[in-house]
C-alpha cells in the first residue's frame, strides 16, 4: 500500500497494520482531502478496490447528491476548528460501486501534524438496524394505538413496556407498570389460580399459551380478559421476553354470566315471572342505560307482564290483556308483525299516542321491542328496552337483546310445555278424558262425598274387536275411532256423570247417586249407541263394546276392588256374545280362574319359546336412512291365537313375569341383531322395552353387558327404552342402574313421553339420550293447532336437553313432513311399516335399499344425460 505525504516509521506502520486488520472500514484523508488509506473492510463495504480510491478526492465515496457541497463542509471544519465531525457518530447513506445503496455509522477522527490536519473515518455497516428500526418504528405506533391491551416483559418477568390500550384497560400508565411483575397488580380475589399455572405451564412447555382469565384494574373492578401469551427467546433459547396480547371480554362473560344465571333458573324450575323479573335486573346491570321488559303473547294475541322491575308503578298491569294489533305501542306492533319496531320518539310517534301518558311521566322516551318466536315462527312475547333519549339502540344493546331473546323463548316455551304435559299428567292426550290418575282422585272424592245411604254404580266399558281396526286400517283411524266413542259416550250419560279413558279402548263411568236399574238402563243405552258402524276416513266401521258394572257400597267399598269387579263383569259380557252389559256377581271369581290359566299359558309360551320379536324400522327424518328397529314381543298361543300386547303385557305385570319377559326380549333383539350384522346385513341399533321392575334389579348392568358380550355386539347397537314411571321414580337403586348402563355405551330412551307427569330439572340431569313422542299425539296433528302444539312442545323440551327425539305412530307423509319441520330426528310408523318378523323385516330392507339405489341411478342417468357424458361410464357404475 502507498501512502502519500505520511512518515513510513515503525510505528506508523504498525498502527497501519492494525488499521488493515480491522472490522470497519476506514478512510484517511490528507488536508488536501485525498484519501491516504483504504482498508480491506472499506473494500469489502463500498465494492471499490484500493488502487480505484487512493488518489481520488473524498467526495468520491460520497453519495452523488452531496459530493459538490462536501468539500465546503470539511474546509470550514478545518478552517473554523468547531469540531462538528469529529468525536461524533453519525449515520450516513453510502453508494457502492455497483449502483445500491447503504448505510453505515461514521466516526471520525481529527488529527493535527506538522500544522496539517488529518481526517480518519470509520465506518461500520447498520443497513439491517436502519431497516429494522424503519420497520419498528410504525409497528410501535401501531402497537400503542391497538384497541388490544399489550404489556413486554423481561426474562424477570418484570413489565419493561405497555401500550396506551393497557393503560385505559387497567388505569396503570407505563411509568406505574414498569418494573411490576403482572401478577403482583393485575390479580385479585377471584382470579383463577389454575389458569394462572396452566398459563405458566404452557409458556414454559410449548412457548405460547392463550386463555380467559379475571383480572383487576386499578380501582378493583374486574375486567375479563382473553390473553395471549408468547415467549420471545435469543439465538441461544435463552428467554428474552414474554410477550402478552389482551381483549376485553368483560361485557361477552356477563352476558354469559347472564345466560347461565338464567338457565340455571330453569333448571331449577323456578315459577317464569321470577325468572323474568331476575332477567330484567340482569340486563339493567349490564346496560344502566335501559328499562327492561318482558310480555306473554297469549294463544288469542293478549298481551300479559311478565317481567319489568323497574317499569313505572301499575304500568305492566295496564298492558295485562291488551291485544296486539298494527298500531299498538312498540310490543304490541312488534308482536302483531312479527319483526322488530323500533319508535325513537314515543312523545310524537303515531304508534303511541293513546299509550304514552305513562312512559313519558317516568322519563321513557323511545323503545325499542322484539318479537319472541318459537323455531317455527309463531310469537310468544316480546323483549323491549326503553331509553330515557330520543335515541337508537347501540351494538352492546343488539348483542343483549340477541342472547335474551333467546333465553325469553325457552324460558316461555319450558313454561307452555310444562303446563301442557303437567296438563297431560291429568287427562288424556287424545281424547280430553281424565286419564286413569285423574280418574281416581275424582272416585277418591266421590267415595268421600257419598252419603250413608246412596248408591254409586262404575261401569267398565271395553271396545269389541278395536284391534283389529287398528290392525287393518291404522292407528290413525284407531285413534278417529276412539275420539268418536267419546263422543256418544258423552251424549248417553247424565250431567254429574264422570267419563275417563284408562288406556288402549278402555273406558270407565263412575255414576254417582246411581241405583242398580239407572245403570243397567245407562248400560243399555251406552252399548246400543255404539253397535252403530262409524264413518271415519271414507271407511264405514263396524263397532261395539262390553260393558261391567260394579255398585257401590253393594260389591266392594274400595276402589281397587270396584275396578276389579267391574272389569270382571266386562269380561262375563263379552262371554255373553259381546255389546252388553253384565253386573258383578260372585260368581264372577270364575273370571279370575279364568286369568289364572292365561297366566299359566304365558309362562308356558315364555319357557317354551312361544314368545317371538316383531321389529319395527326407525328412519331419519333428515335423510331417510335407517335409524335402528324397535322389538316388539308378539304372542301367538296355539288356543287363544295371537294375543294383544296391549293384553298379555299388564297380565305379565300382574303375574311377575314381565321382568322375565323382558330379560328374554334382551336376549332375543342381540341375537338378531349380531346375526344380521353377520350377514352384512345394516341395522344400525335395536331398541328394547324393559319394565320399571328390570331397573330395580341391581344385576341387570352386568347381564346386559354380559348379553352383549356373548353376541360380539357394540355398546351402542342397544338402546333400552324406558317409561315415564321408570326414569321419573325417586327409587336411588333404579337411577344407579341406569347411570351405569349409560356409562357402559348403551343407550337409554324415554317411551310414550309426554303421557305421564315428568320433571324438565330431573330429566334433563337423567341418562337418558333418547325420547320418544307417544303415537296419541299424532292425532290431528296436520289438523288441529292443539294437536301441532302438543308436539311442537315435546320436540322442543327434547331439543332443549340435547336429546334425539323419535316420533311414534306416523302414519301419513304429511304427518312426517310436520314433525321434519318441528326438528323431530326419527320417525316409526305405519308411514314406512308395521313392526315385521325378522324375516319380513330382512325383505323389507333388501327391497328398500333396491327402490332407493335405483332413484339414485336414475338422478345420476339424468345428471349424465344433462353433462353430455359417454354413457360408459354411467353403466360402468
């Protein structure tokens, strides 16, 4: 290397030496601004070798744009002697010799020789931290602007940085924060201690983590926040930082809070103006800013209060049988419309005038309401704020009124279940009749009631021949049938005379102040107009019906014993030849002889194989695939022919042998069912009638596993169907039982739901999966608004309770679009087929999984056809 106008003594040279050697770049000039020296790192840095550079003037190295000025500035440095250079690090842009551009940090030196002064700059590569930098630089005013709280801290886990969305979340400015440990400030009473770990878990184990946690502002409020935590570590793994993002989650968590308050309330069946009342208090403490209120829409369109704590004093009672109408306030609009109204001006708007004296005496001055529907679409109520402005409503009050309106829907359709099925509880579904629990508290007090000396008569009244109608021409007619002999049963007794229906084609009339001869002449009457045929559906019926009569105090002063008798004696008229009537008499015991040896057949038919399995398909409304199959026990005795279920099973009861009988069914539907499946044939689940009695037996658990177990089934190819007495009973040995089949995997189902009494808070903490629309209620369903109700009701308590809900006994494709449409997941009927023998059942499937694979071929012919396809490749299929 040549230096000019430089001394080449022992040290100069060692102090080039170095100077070669070193990571930055330097460059010498002399005080005529010739460069003097040009390292190897100065090479590497501009792209210009040495022999290029020595000699030239500085501004040579210097960026085009400043190079004429630039001999000006160091002349003055030199001439003035005010060191604005030297001593002083600056960032500078350099230009390569390749066209691109840099920028390094230049510190100079200046040096005074001989009355020469000297310059040495060195320069050190920063393009990356000047890029970086550029780039933090927006990404920081970002961060502080963010509407998420952001909070850095050190591998101390000390608070280094927060933005100004943590100070307006939390009150703590970053100068309050710095040097605090999170957890020393932002902690309180109820904040979650295992969040906490599990947090610290994650961070720890896997470098982020993200949760829902409380914390706790400055002045003590809590504020829910959802964090995210990230863990910044060096080259090394080393921990750096810890990173953390928070949300405000505060108003969604009381809104959840609110939900689950509200819920739980219904759960614990609470009366619905408690719940309502509870409702408006919530929403009010959320939003301080609105009046809430709540209003019933009866089944005629009245309008009825139910919550609204902080209405003006008799104002809710004002609105108590209003009815809803185009122009009737905010609810009543709403409510009459269907769709949300919305009046920022109730002084003037034309939809208040003759109801606003009250609300603008409080202070109300706009409301807002909307129409509670049920899924399908009828309203039951309105939820309305009322503001103390001229104003529209905010997006906080869009996301209460979305969640309560849905909590208001179930809280009031709960209610009209609840009042429906507890109304069920009492009377028959079908018919109006006081169903048989009914039935006895009225004989109950009647008995009570009757006087020393009176007479009371109970006739027993049994349809001739009624399953053979609903055998040949359908349950649905069966039922038409059994609604018209409630009618002329009506029309042929006495005003202070009590009819019920006990189940199936039974009937009973208790006949107060009634001697021997009325009820005979009563009996007659009853049993002539029923011998004439019906018309029901375009068929003509033919009908009739035995009758038994009992009389009080005379037979029996019981209860239990006057049923027995009367029934005894309906079976004597039967004896007779059918549409009569007989009398109790003693003689009568040979009746019971006579149930003796039924009893004994069936023991015979259970021991000997007599008993068989009918399955009847259950299809998914949703798609038409199979569901599972219900077995069903079916007896055929060689004497006595077949013999109705609706029979043999109560005798089963009677005898003890129902238990047996439905041990047996278990064993019978798995055998089947593994046999299919070993056949390839597909039935999905098969579903079994057990008794109360079976779930009071602490070994049927094990057995059924052990049934299971032995035909190589899967938990879940049983489902054990239930009645209401069984899944309601306070027996603790039946719920156990019940819990440990559910935790085995096999399924539990409610039968004939909605025709006894249950509690929704029991059920719903039950195991039961599966519930089951008793056929009654099919009746007039596609008809009748009480009917639709009735099973828009139990659809929605088992949609409610997560629960698959299986409708029985439909019959007609209307029927099943209803129910479809309700939300109803399976229907079992007559629709798609009676209950088959297994090998009915087998040419069942074969012949519908045909019909269905060839409407698929021909949908995908068609599409074929429609895409100009070679037809090759359809039949290829």
């Amino acid at each position: 290397m040549t230096l000019v106008h430089v001394d080449q003594s022992d040290a100069a040279r060692t102090l080039l030496a170095g100077l070669e050697q070193a990571i930055d770049a330097v460059v010498m000039i002399d005080s005529k601004n010739t460069v003097i020296h040009f390292n190897a790192a100065a090479e590497r840095l501009w792209g210009y070798e040495r022999g290029e550079v020595l000699g030239q003037n500085i501004s040579f190295l210097v960026p085009m744009a400043i190079r004429s000025q630039h001999d000006g500035y160091i002349a003055a440095n030199r001439a003035t002697g005010v060191n604005r250079i030297a001593g002083h690090s600056r960032e500078v842009k350099i230009e390569r010799k390749d066209g691109s551009e840099i920028w390094g940090s230049l510190s100079m030196s200046r040096v005074e020789v001989n009355g020469e002064i000297t310059y040495m700059g060195f320069v050190r590569d920063v393009t990356q931290e000047v890029k970086r930098r550029n780039e933090i630089v927006p990404l920081a005013l970002v961060v502080d602007k963010t509407k998420r709280a952001i909070y850095i801290a050190g591998r101390d886990a000390r608070i280094s940085y927060v933005n100004g969305a943590f100070t307006g979340m939390f009150g703590y400015s970053l100068d309050e924060a710095t040097g605090l440990i999170p957890e020393e400030f932002l902690v309180g009473a109820y904040t979650s201690q295992a969040t906490l770990a599990y947090l610290d878990r994650q961070i720890r184990t896997e470098g982020s983590a993200e949760d829902e946690i409380l914390l706790y502002d400055k002045t003590g409020n809590e504020v829910w926040v959802s964090v995210a935590l990230n863990a910044i570590h060096d080259t090394d793994g080393k921990l750096q930082h810890l990173v953390a993002l928070m949300t405000d989650i505060t108003e969604g968590k009381q809104l959840q809070s609110l939900q689950h308050h509200i819920l739980e309330a219904l759960a614990d069946e609470q009366p619905l103006l408690d719940v309502m009342d509870n409702l408006c208090r919530k929403v009010e403490q959320i939003a301080p800013d609105v009046v809430c209120s709540v209003l019933h829409v009866d089944s005629v369109g009245l309008l009825h209060p139910l919550g609204g704590p902080s209405l003006p004093a008799g104002y809710a009672q004002a609105l108590d049988g209003v009815a809803i109408g185009p122009d009737v306030g905010s609810c009543g609009t709403a409510a009459f419309h269907g769709e949300p109204v919305l009046v920022t001006d109730i002084e003037n708007d034309p939809l208040w005038l003759p109801y606003n004296s009250a609300p603008l005496a409080a202070g109300l001055k706009a409301c807002w309401s909307m129409p509670i529907k049920t899924k399908d679409g009828r309203v039951i109520g309105t939820f309305a704020f009322y503001f103390r402005e001229c104003r529209r409503p905010s997006r906080l009050h869009h996301g209460i009124v979305d969640a309560c309106v849905h909590l208001a829907a179930v809280a009031i359709e709960r209610e009209e279940a609840r009042n429906e099925i507890s109304r069920l509880a009492y009377f028959d579904a079908l018919t109006g009749l006081p169903n048989r629990t009914h039935m006895r508290q009225l004989m109950e007090r009647a008995v009570a009631e009757c006087s020393a000396d009176a007479q009371m008569a109970l006739i027993f009244l049994d349809l001739d021949h009624f399953k053979d109608v609903n055998d040949t021409l359908g349950h649905a007619v069966g039922d038409d049938l059994l609604v018209a002999v409630t009618q002329r049963l009506h029309q042929h007794i006495r005003p202070g005379d009590i009819l019920s229906r006990q189940g199936g084609d039974e009937f009973i009339i208790l006949m107060p102040n009634c001697i021997a001869a009325d009820a005979s002449r009563i009996a007659s009457r009853l049993t002539e107009a029923l011998s004439v045929p019906l018309q029901l559906g375009g068929n003509q019926v033919p009908i009739s019906a035995s009758a038994g009569i009992s009389m009080f105090p005379d037979n029996a002063r019981d209860l239990d014993s006057l049923l027995k008798y009367a029934d005894a004696a309906m079976y004597k008229a039967k004896q007779a030849g059918r549409s009569t009537h007989r009398f109790f008499s003693n003689d009568m015991d040979r009746v019971n002889e006579k149930r003796l040896r039924l009893s004994a057949a069936l023991r015979h038919a259970l021991a000997q194989g007599g008993l068989r399995l009918h399955y009847q398909p259950q299809i998914r409304a949703s798609s038409g695939d199979l569901y599972g199959v219900e077995a069903l026990a079916r007896w055929h005795d060689p004497v006595l022919g077949d013999v109705s279920p609706a029979k043999f099973i109560p005798l089963a009861e009677e005898c003890g042998l129902i238990e047996q009988i439905g041990v047996w069914s278990l064993r019978e539907a798995c055998r089947q069912i593994a046999a299919w499946q070993k056949a390839g044939l597909d039935v999905p689940c098969v579903s079994v009638n057990l008794s109360p009695i079976n779930f009071l037996n602490p070994g049927l658990p094990a057995l059924i596993s052990d049934i299971i177990a032995e035909n190589g089934l899967a938990p879940n190819r049983l489902m054990l169907e239930v009645t209401e007495g069984a899944v309601m009973s306070e027996h603790t040995t039946a719920i156990e039982i019940m819990m440990q089949i559910r935790a085995a995997g096999i399924g539990l189902s409610m039968d004939d739901f909605g025709t006894g009494y249950s509690s929704l808070s029991r059920l719903a903490h039950l195991p039961v999966r599966e519930l089951k629309i008793d056929r009654s209620f099919m009746r007039g369903i596609e008809t009748e608004v009480c009917a639709l109700a009735i099973a828009t009701a139990i659809v929605c308590v088992g949609q409610s309770l997560n629960m698959t809900v299986v409708a029985e006994g439909v019959e007609t494709e209307e029927q099943r679009r209803i129910l479809a449409g309700l939300g109803c997941d399976v229907i079992q009927g007559f629709l798609y087929s009676p209950a088959l023998s297994a090998f009915d059942l087998e040419a069942w499937l074969v012949a519908r999984d045909a019909e269905r694979w060839a409407v698929l071929v021909d949908e995908r012919r068609a599409e074929a056809s429609q895409e100009d396809i070679w037809p090759g490749a359809l039949a290829a299929m």
